[in-house]
C-alpha cells in the first residue's frame, strides 16, 4: 500500500460516524448491508449516510452491488488487510516480541468473528 492510500483510508476513517459504518459492515461480512440497515443500524439521516459511504467508497475501504433495488455495501476485506499490514509493515524496528501480542489479537479476533482475515 502507498503511503498516499494508507493516509486517504485513515482519514476517512478519522470520524466517528464512518468509522461506525465500516465496523458494522466489517462485522457484517461478505454478504454486507442493504442501504436502509446500515442507515438504521448507524442512526443516520440518509444524505448523511450517502456522504459517509461515499467517503469510505473514495478510500477503497467499502464496495458496493446492487441488488433489485437494494444497493448492498460491504466491507472491502483486502483493503482493510492491506492497511494494517501497512501499518505493521516496519513493527517494532525488527523485534517480534514487542508485536507478537498484535498478531495474536488479530489472530483471534479473525477466529471468532468471521474468518475473512
């Protein structure tokens, strides 16, 4: 990842309401949310939640697909996944023991939630 990409997908992540809708759609899955349950499930007026979508779209984080006449969004796994390697790429100037404890959190939380990490 570029450090240009990581820096767009960071901000806009850097507010609470479009950090609140990729974790939904991150928890979610694959499958991802109808428009309408993500406004819902987020509390948003619906130009908010296009505004915020649109964001997180423009950073590469979310995807979307229609379906009739349902747009679907859903977390963009291999962005997400890119991002954190971004950011553990130089871990801990080369000592393992200091980032062991992030890879097993990632490992775990990957486990028990849905399995596409």
């Amino acid at each position: 990842m570029q450090p240009s990409a990581a820096v767009l997908a960071m901000s806009a992540l850097a507010h609470e309401g479009r950090l609140a809708i990729f974790r939904l759609l991150v928890q979610a899955g694959p499958e991802g949310l109808a428009a309408g349950d993500v406004a819902r499930a987020a509390g948003m007026l619906p130009n908010t939640l296009s505004t915020n979508l649109n964001i997180l779209s423009g950073a590469a984080l979310i995807a979307s697909r229609r379906e009739g006449r349902s747009i679907i969004y859903m977390a963009a796994y291999d962005q997400m996944r890119d991002l954190l390697a971004f950011l553990m790429e130089d871990c801990c100037a080369g000592r393992p023991e200091v980032c062991a404890p992030l890879r097993t959190l990632a490992a775990s939380t990957c486990a028990n939630e849905i399995g596409v990490c």
